[in-house]
C-alpha cells in the first residue's frame, strides 16, 4: 500500500482507538491478553483494509473486523489457556479518588458478569453499550433487526441474572 493510504489507516486507527481498547477489554480479563488482541485486531484491520470499500463508515467497518477477529482470537484463546486474572483497580489512573475507584470498581465488576456471556452475547452488550440503534446491531452481527431486539433483550436479562447471583447491586 502506498504512504497515503497508511496515513489514512493510520489516522483513522488513531481516531477510533478507544473501540480496540473496548473490545479487547470485553473478550479478555487480563492486560497481556489484551494487549495480545489488541494487536491482533489492529493487524486483521491493516490485512483487511485494502477491501474497506467505503460503503458504511470507517468505524463500523472496524466494529465488525474488531468483533468477528475477538469471537475467533477468544475461542483460540480459551484452549490455550485456562487460568486468568482480572484486572486490578490499580491499573488504571484516576482523578477523584474516591469516585473514581467506585466507578472503578463498578466497570470492572460489570465486565466481569460479561466474562460469563457468550461470543454473541458480548458483541450483543458492546454494542448497545457503544449506543448501536437496534438496525445498526443487526448490520453489524448479520442478523434481522427483530432478532438483534430479541437477543439483545435477552442478553440485559441475562446479564442482570448474572450481576444479581453473584450479589453485586449499582
């Protein structure tokens, strides 16, 4: 590829970083693991992106390749490795003390009940969480708009199953 399209690619990854960050943090507990499919995902992008046409936006074309490449690095992952740790309040920089680290600590808890989904649950949540209108979740996952309602609505029950069995109330 030539040095404007990289520049271009470049720029757009710079533009659209924190969707990386999201969705290696929703797929894997820990920071290597992240960072491991953050790289990936930035590599599958860069392999992929002489085919971005520009039919839909840069970022939604990204959501699908960051999305379709953790479902596919998360299940590799998993038979390779079968003893995780979450990550610690630590780990990250905070301003407001004390608010922060209850926002913290609420975040984490919360992607620790979307640990317990499935593959198609997680892109479910990440995307309503990102603020996808229903139509958009269906695009993105392939699937009918009332289905992507269905088992989106499913997936917030199930997911507030989650967070009240293991007691933890927001």
């Amino acid at each position: 590829m030539n040095r404007i399209v990289e520049k271009e690619f470049l720029t757009n990854i710079e533009i659209h970083k924190g969707i990386l960050y999201k969705v290696s943090r929703m797929y894997m507990d820990n920071s290597e693991d992240q960072a491991d499919l953050y790289q990936e995902i930035l590599l599958q992008l860069w392999k992929s992106y002489d085919k971005f046409q520009g039919k839909s936006l840069f970022s939604t074309w990204m959501y699908r390749v960051a999305l379709n490449t953790a479902i596919t690095y998360f299940k590799k992952d998993r038979k390779l490795s079968t003893n995780k740790q979450m990550l610690s309040d630590d780990q990250y920089s905070v301003l407001d003390v004390e608010v922060d680290k209850v926002v913290e600590s609420q975040i984490n808890y919360l992607y620790k009940a979307i640990h317990l989904l499935n593959d198609i649950e997680k892109a479910l949540i990440f995307l309503y969480l990102e603020g996808f209108s229903h139509y958009d979740i269906s695009v993105n996952l392939g699937i009918s708009e009332g289905n992507a309602r269905v088992k989106l609505n499913r997936t917030k029950s199930k997911l507030q199953e989650i967070i009240k069995r293991q007691g933890y109330e927001f």
